[in-house]
C-alpha cells in the first residue's frame, strides 16, 4: 500500500505541512541571526552604511566612465581619419 503526497502521518501533520514549517523556522532562525548580530556588532553597521553610501556614488562613477570613452572616442576619431569604412 502506497501513500498519496499530502495523506496524514502518524503525527496528525501531512507531510507537506511538517517541511514548510521546517523550512518556514530555519529561515526565521536565519533572519534573527541577522538581526542578532547587526544589534550587536558596530563594526557590521558602519560597513552596512559604507557600503549604502558607496551605492549612492555609483552613478556618478558610471557617468565618469561614460565621459571618459566618450572623450577618447572622440580623440580617436579626430587621429584615426574619421569615418574611413574602406576596410572592409
């Protein structure tokens, strides 16, 4: 006799149900933990704000990039001859 997915075991529980309330626990077991060791620990934050902070700069270090293959595109446009396409 074989057992469909989902038929009670001897606890009462499916078995369907017993390992979403195992992985729901773990994962409210890793939160805590976060949130244990962020209460914690000082040095943790202050790399959490740098890190926030370093994100607010990275557009401005993208434009930067940008501006720079720009100015260099256009560097090279004006040493390399133009829009010579006879290489083909």
């Amino acid at each position: 006799m074989t057992r469909s997915r989902g038929t009670s075991t001897t606890t009462g529980q499916s078995s369907e149900d017993s390992s979403w309330v195992s992985i729901a626990f773990f994962c409210l077991f890793r939160v805590m933990r976060l949130v244990k060791m962020l209460s914690k620990g000082e040095g943790i934050r202050t790399h959490l704000w740098t890190f926030v902070k370093s994100l607010q700069a990275l557009p401005y270090v993208a434009l930067l990039i940008a501006m720079i293959f720009f100015i260099y595109a256009v560097i090279d446009m004006q040493v390399g001859g133009g829009g010579n396409t006879d290489f083909v």
